[in-house]
C-alpha cells in the first residue's frame, strides 16, 4: 500500500504542485502517520485464518485507498486554490493596470479642460479689457457730441432768439433725445438752406447793380457819341 509521506509531498511541490497553505500539508502528514500506524497495528495481528487475513489485507487496501484518493483530493483543491489565487492575482492586476490607464486618462483629459478652460478665461479677460476700452471711448465720443449738442444749441438760440417752436422741442424733457437729435439736424439744415438763399439773393441785387452801372454808363456813352457827331 502506497501513502504519501512529507518527503514524497514536499517533491510534489516541488514539481508544480503548488501546497501554499502550510497547515493543510501538516494535517496531510499528521493523517499519513495516523494511516500507517494503523497499517502496523493490523499487520502485528497476525493470528487468525486465511479468510481473516485476506479481510484484514482488504480492509488496508481500501483505507491505503481511502486516505490515497483524499489526499489526492485536497491536492488538486489546493492547486485549484492555487490557480483561483493566480487568477485572481492576474485578475487584481488587470484592475489595477485598467484603474491606473483610467486615472492617466482622466487626468490628462482634466488638464486638457483646464487648459481649455484656462485660455478660454484669458480670452475672456482680454475681451473684457477691450470691451472696457471700448466703453470709455463711447463715454468719451457721447461727452463730445453732447458738447457739441451744447454748442449748437447755443448757436441756434444766440442766432435765432425768435423761434420758441425749437427752443420748446429742444429743451422739452418729455420728448425722447433721438427725437430731439432728429429735430436738432432738421433745422441745421433748415439754416444751412436758409444762410444759402440769403446768399443767393444777396448776388442777384449784386449783378442786378452791376448790370444797371453798366447799362447806364453805355448810354452816357451813346449820347457822348451822338453830340460829338453833331458838332
């Protein structure tokens, strides 16, 4: 009857077969001893007939084969053990290579939306300066045109003391400022027109006069003539 021993275990391990837990392997051995004292007990028994040895050499070899098949048991449910381990080792390290390819990716997707982010803020800063800028120029350029709305307004009433019509829609609050900005270049250009036909009727009498001088001195002229002739 074949039973293993520690020696014949341990080349087991040696040879692949991987015995991880040490207890399982003493309680393997601590069983072995226990089957072959009882293999030595029955075999000091020696006294009896045939019949009660060949029952008693049948007995140890179904518990030599009893004890060899669980042994052999545990052997292979602890190499399964022992592949369950590597498995999940392997597995434990794919999860962990996966968590870190994850983390990597999310961290450069992070700064990539941190950079974008970034610049988008600069631009936004850069706009908002320019906007700025462009703000007080309007201030600037709506301070200038109201002075000069000023000025106009001025002129108008120094130059035209009659017209209470403009000065009312000028200086009436309840009329909104476009309206007044609208009414205002309506009567520049009314004075404007007005100051060019003034002109206009200033060079009519102008030529009128030069052409009644000139119509005059050629009759002085005619008559100078006609009484030089007659002498």
């Amino acid at each position: 009857v074949h039973v293993l021993t520690l020696s014949e275990l341990l080349s087991l391990k040696l040879n692949g077969v991987h015995l991880p837990q040490l207890e399982s392997m003493k309680k393997l051995h601590n069983e072995n001893d226990s089957l072959r004292k009882l293999i030595s007990n029955l075999n000091m028994n020696t006294s009896g007939s045939s019949e009660n040895n060949d029952w008693r050499s049948t007995l140890i070899r179904c518990l030599a084969d009893i004890f060899s098949n669980e042994q052999q048991r545990r052997l292979n449910d602890l190499s399964m053990n022992d592949s369950v381990n590597q498995k999940t080792t392997q597995l434990e390290q794919e999860i962990h290579h996966m968590c870190d390819y994850q983390r990597d990716a999310l961290d450069k997707l992070f700064n990539q939306e941190r950079l974008s982010l970034m610049k988008e803020l600069n631009d936004t800063k850069q706009q908002l300066v320019y906007m700025r800028e462009q703000f007080k120029q309007i201030q600037q350029n709506l301070k200038q045109d109201l002075q000069h709305n000023d000025q106009n307004k001025r002129l108008i009433l120094s130059s035209t003391p009659y017209d209470d019509d403009i000065n009312s829609f000028i200086y009436d609050k309840k009329i909104p400022y476009e309206y007044q900005q609208r009414i205002l270049k309506l009567y520049l250009k009314y004075l404007k027109t007005e100051s060019y036909r003034k002109a206009l009727i200033y060079q009519k009498r102008y030529l009128l006069i030069l052409l009644s001088g000139y119509e005059d001195t050629e009759k002085y002229a005619l008559n100078e003539i006609k009484r030089l002739g007659q002498n």
